[in-house]
C-alpha cells in the first residue's frame, strides 16, 4: 500500500503487506491443531518525516486492515494479523 502526496506527487507513506504460512507447528486453533492457513503479516510501515502527525500512518493502517479482512466480520477480529518489527 503506498500513499502519495497530492502537491508534491512524491511517495510520503507505504507499507508492506503479505500473506505468509506460520512456523511449523503453529496453529490457528487449539480446536483443530492440523489447520494453518495463511495470516496477514504486515513487515514495514513507514510515512516520510515531513509527513508525521498527520494521519498518514493510520490511513496505511485502516487500509492493511480492510485489504487482509480483518474487518470483513464488523470488526469482530476474525482474521488475525501478524506484525513483525
């Protein structure tokens, strides 16, 4: 997900979003330990300095939300994601 300044056409924020397995051996529930299907994992976050306390990074947030499901339940968290740092 990229975002791009209006007046300036110039990349002020992206982030890195993917689909990606868990470690072996992970699984997704206690109730069926066989199942591991692919979680959202969000990698990189970053919004140009000029660009902070503006709002960027949550939009980049709402939208890695809304493009890996998350809310796809109303907001019920269904889906996780995975954040790596």
């Amino acid at each position: 997900v990229v975002v791009v300044g209006d007046d300036t056409r110039k990349v002020i924020g992206f982030c890195d979003l993917d689909g990606r397995i868990p470690a072996p051996g992970f699984s997704l529930s206690p109730f069926v330990p066989n199942v591991v299907r692919p979680r959202p994992y969000l990698s990189d976050l970053a919004v140009h300095t000029d660009y902070r306390r503006r709002g960027v990074g949550s939009a980049l947030m709402a939208e890695a939300e809304r493009l890996s499901g998350k809310n796809e339940d109303g907001g019920k968290g269904k889906r996780r994601q995975q954040l790596g740092f």
